[in-house]
C-alpha cells in the first residue's frame, strides 16, 4: 500500500486539497501564490518534487515517515488535539509525524 492510498483522498489533488491537510491552501500562508500561479515555481525544483513524489508513491523508495499518517509543524505552540494519543515518530525537517491516530 502506497503512503497516498494511505491517507484521505484520490490521488494528489484528492489528498491536499482535503480540509486541514496542508496550509498552503489557506490564502494567507505564502505558498498560496504558488498554487493559484500568482508567483512562477522554477521549473527545476517542480520536476524535483514530482520525481520524488512518483517514486514514494509507487514505492520506489522507502517511506521515510516510517508508515505514518498525520504530521504538523515543530513550531505548533501546543500539539493538535488529535496527536494526543498518537504514537510519535522521529521529526524529519521542520515536521512532527504520528501514527496510531484514533
């Protein structure tokens, strides 16, 4: 099973436009621009990260979340309500992952 058929939603767009999956969908977050194409990605780093998503997604790589489910951002002053009783994982980057979310 692939981490996308793993979380709520069909495909790409299924999964990140779900409400409360990721900021950049909020109009004030700065990534916005990006996603209405107000602001242009360069064309290298967008091939980057589409190669790299194709690849976790068909299982190419390994999963380097260790199978989780849920994330959010270090600099949360207090943990979202559902991490509660989440078991946690190591922190990749800026993020927190959990896994187990009841």
């Amino acid at each position: 099973m692939t981490v996308i058929q793993l979380m709520v939603g069909e495909g790409y767009a299924g999964v990140c436009q779900k409400p409360y999956q990721f900021t950049c969908w909020h109009k004030k977050d700065p990534n916005y621009q990006f996603l209405i194409e107000l602001k242009q990605i360069l064309f290298r780093e967008l091939a980057h990260c589409r190669v790299v998503a194709n690849q976790v997604t068909d299982g190419k790589v390994p999963d380097p979340t260790g199978g989780t489910t849920h994330y959010c951002a270090i600099t949360r002053n207090t943990p979202p309500t559902w991490a509660a009783k989440a078991e946690q994982a190591p922190r990749l980057g800026g993020h927190v992952f959990f896994r187990d979310v009841s």
